[in-house]
C-alpha cells in the first residue's frame, strides 16, 4: 500500500516525465524509472513504468500518426519480439543496483559505438537487429531510449517522425516488458493497485498531450541539444546510484 506522500510523488513524477518524454522522445522514461526503483520493489516499478509508458508512447505515437514510419515499426517490432521470447526462455530477472547501474551506463555505452558501426532503422535488417538489441536494456533498466535513439539518427526522418516513430516501437516494447515483469510480479506474490496503474495512464495521457505545443516550436537542433545534455545528467546520477547499491549489497 502506498502513502499518500509517496502517491504524490508518484503522480507528479508521472506528469512532468509523460510531458518531457513528448518533447524528447525519451528522457522522461528515465526519470520515473529511477523515481519508480526508489519507491517500490523491481518488478512492481517494472510493471507500473511499463504501463505508463505504454499510455505516453502510445497517445504520442497516436498524436504524431502522420509521422508515424510503419515500415521500420514492423520491422523492428520482430525484432524486439525475437529478444523478449529469448528473455523468456532465461527467466532473468535484474536486482535494482544492476537496473540502476544499466539505467546510467546506456548513453555512454551509445555515445561508444562508432559513427560507422551504427545501425540505421530505415533499412530492414538493421531495423531488425535494433529491436532486438534494444530489447535487451529494456528488460534489464526498463529503458532503452538513449539506445534506440542512435538507430533514428540516419533515418532521414526529421524530428517529428523521430518522435512518432519511436513513440510506436516504444509501445510494443514497454508491452512486452509488461507481459515479462507482470509475470515475475505474480508469481512474487507481490500486488500493484489497479487504480494506481488507472492514475498513472490518465496523468501520461494528460502530460503528453501538454507537450505537442512545446515541441512544435522547437527547433531541430535545439530538439537534439536539449536531449543529449538532459540525457547524460541522468546517466551520471544513475550510474552512482546503481554503483552504490552494488558495493553496499
């Protein structure tokens, strides 16, 4: 049972991320992710960011549906499919210092990959492979954005259809975490409050929705700087909080 303080910052968290996540794409993933391990055990803050980023991404890719690219969606939606049914086989199941450190380390570990090396989601296979490793991070932080990002950056699509696109192929893959966690939480015995996960869709819905006017006014290349320097602040509070937790436990 959550307090009433707790549910406060959990609504509020809600909102303010569901409305960043519409401006960047990502981002706001990541802040209630961390907000959600501070406050409640694995699989239940795996469950409830799973489905509130599956009402954001969803009413974003909804919103943006002009912009939407079903080409790379279908392609990389088997891809991410393959990787969560490998995750199933393992039964593989993260403890919060290693989601924490994983949450930190995604944009580093990006920013790592060579300019040559990087897939392109507007070819098939590579669209493929990205769903599937984009997968992997998804299951282990409950994100994968700073990933998923480098995969759109030579698909020729402009800032809208970035968004769109990736608020698409974020809905299946928050799903299919979901459908992972929500199976570790059951057999845990451990409970999530249907009217919590109602609170958390209506207040994603209400904050992305908030954002479209933010980012129709913003420029591409603000769009791009803004999300690279909002990026690498979380990942350095992560990594020391996942970094921590790992020594002391």
């Amino acid at each position: 049972m959550l307090t009433l303080p707790t549910l406060v910052t959990l609504a509020v968290s809600v909102l303010a991320t569901s409305f960043i996540s519409g401006i960047f794409g990502m981002a706001g993933g990541m802040v209630l992710m961390g907000v959600l391990l501070a406050i409640m055990p694995l699989s239940a803050a795996m469950v409830l960011h799973g489905i509130t980023q599956m009402a954001s991404n969803g009413w974003r890719a909804w919103l943006w549906r002009a912009h939407v690219d079903l080409r790379i969606v279908g392609w990389f939606s088997a891809g991410s499919i393959l990787a969560a049914l490998a995750f199933a086989a393992m039964s593989a199941i993260p403890s919060k210092g290693v989601a924490l450190f994983m949450l930190g380390l995604l944009p580093f570990l990006a920013m790592a990959v060579p300019a040559g090396a990087r897939l392109n989601v507007a070819r098939p296979a590579h669209a493929v492979a990205g769903g599937a490793i984009c997968m992997v991070p998804q299951l282990l932080a409950g994100v994968s954005g700073p990933i998923l990002d480098l995969f759109f950056v030579q698909s020729g699509l402009d800032r809208r259809g970035i968004v769109a696109t990736k608020a698409t192929v974020q809905t299946l893959s928050h799903a299919l975490k979901l459908l992972y966690f929500g199976a570790a939480l059951l057999a845990s015995g451990e409970t999530l409050s249907p009217w919590v996960a109602a609170l958390a869709i209506v207040l994603a819905m209400i904050g992305t929705a908030s954002s479209k006017r933010v980012l129709d006014a913003m420029s591409d290349t603000q769009f791009k700087r803004w999300s690279r320097w909002l990026i690498m602040a979380l990942s350095i509070v992560y990594l020391a909080q996942g970094t921590y937790l790992l020594v002391t436990t």
